[in-house]
C-alpha cells in the first residue's frame, strides 16, 4: 500500500539558516509527489510538485525538492528561512487508483518553528 | 484566498446529531475532493466528485455521504455523530481530474 513517512514531527531553525524537511514515500510505479504548507487557521496551499523530468523541483516562496527514486525521497529545502515560513508541512502522493492531483495520500506532517 | 469556499468555518453539536458542510469550488472547476484532518489520523482522503459523478473513495465512513450537485457545489452529510468525528474537514477542487487541487480553510466540527 501507498504510503508517506515525514520522520520528523517538529523541527526548529534560526532565521536566515537553511532548511531540510524530509519525505519518505512507498509506492508501486512512477509517484505524482506534493509538497503542502499549512498555516495555523489556514487551509493548503501547494509549495511544489513532481511528475517527471528534472528530479530538481522549484517551487512557490523559494523552496525547492529534489525526488530520489533510489532513497524513495522527496526532501524540501530551502536555502534561508524567513520568520513567515513557520507553518506546518505536508508531503503527499498521489494515489494509484482515480489518478489525480487531488487524490492524494499525506504524511503526518512537520511543523516548523523559526526562532529570531 | 485559493477560491474554494467552504461553510460553515466552525460547527459544534452534540453526539448522535447529523451535521451537512457546503463546499464551492472555484469557478470553472469540475472535481471536488473532501478530506478529513484530525490528530490521530492526520489528513485522510474521504471521497472525490468529478462534474456531478463519485469517481474515487477513500477512508469514508458508512456515516458520512456526500453529493455534488448540478451546479457543482459539493455537500459532506455526517451522521450519527461520534466524539472521534470532531476534525476539521477540507474541501478541495480543481479543473480536471489531473490539475492541481486548491484547498479551502476547511470546517471544524466538534462534537461534545
């Protein structure tokens, strides 16, 4: 079965400092790969997505992700965090069956706190 | 504001009642998608419409159901409400069945 492992529940960063956020996902072929944030009181909004083609993948507010097939990761990073970016992050795939982008299977998320 | 709307933002009723959440898509959009966010279970797909027709289930309840009506607005029924019920439930939407789903800021129902 499906499935996506967000292996840290809670990270901290400086301002200014990078950020990694990783992603571990099962799947049987090729995967569709999200990556989400989720403010406090908000709904989600899509960061980045990976169909095919350049594993490197650029997204909204400057992250990027970069898809491993041979580790089965999808890791978000960002070069210098910003005091907004503190929000909750989710990781998903989208599902084998129905084959949308809105038919997805999330992780449990990691929230992110920035400290000044 | 991804356009997606949803009502009402909060819901609070009692255990055994029966609550209906209203969800409108972004104009122009065919496919409504409803998921379920709760602490223990995180984010869980419940059920997708596509222009008015069930085209995939997730981890729905026998007690829940859904509809998308002729002008596309989707309805999430819940039923038989149980404390382990209280989420905050999303909608999302988007053109087709393979273009990026927008979420709205969801509902959450509480049932004491």
């Amino acid at each position: 079965a499906q499935s996506v492992t967000q292996p840290d529940i809670h990270i901290t960063v400086s301002e200014g400092a990078s950020l990694e956020l990783r992603c571990n996902y099962s799947y049987g072929a090729t995967p569709y790969l999200f990556w989400y944030v989720q403010s406090p009181g908000q709904g989600l909004q899509l960061l980045l997505k990976y169909f095919s083609g350049d594993t490197l993948v650029q997204g909204i507010k400057g992250f990027e992700a970069e898809f491993k097939r041979s580790q089965s990761s999808f890791n978000l990073r960002k070069p210098s965090v910003h005091w907004s970016d503190a929000a909750e992050y989710f990781c998903a795939v989208g599902a084998e069956y129905g084959g949308s982008q809105g038919n997805l299977i999330f992780g449990k998320g990691t929230k992110l706190s920035v400290k000044p | 504001d991804s356009g997606v709307t949803q009502t009402p933002k909060h819901l609070i009723t009692a255990t055994g009642q029966r609550v209906t959440l209203r969800c409108s898509p972004r104009s122009g959009d065919l496919s409504v998608y409803w998921y379920q966010q709760s602490l223990d279970q995180g984010l869980q797909f419940l059920i997708q419409y596509y222009n008015g027709e069930e085209r995939a289930k997730g981890n729905i309840l026998e007690r829940f159901s859904a509809q998308q009506f002729p002008d596309l607005h989707s309805e999430l029924n819940l039923s038989s409400l149980e404390l382990g019920d209280s989420a905050l439930y999303f909608c999302a939407s988007s053109v087709t069945m393979n273009t990026e789903a927008f979420f709205g800021q969801g509902t959450r129902l509480t049932v004491v």
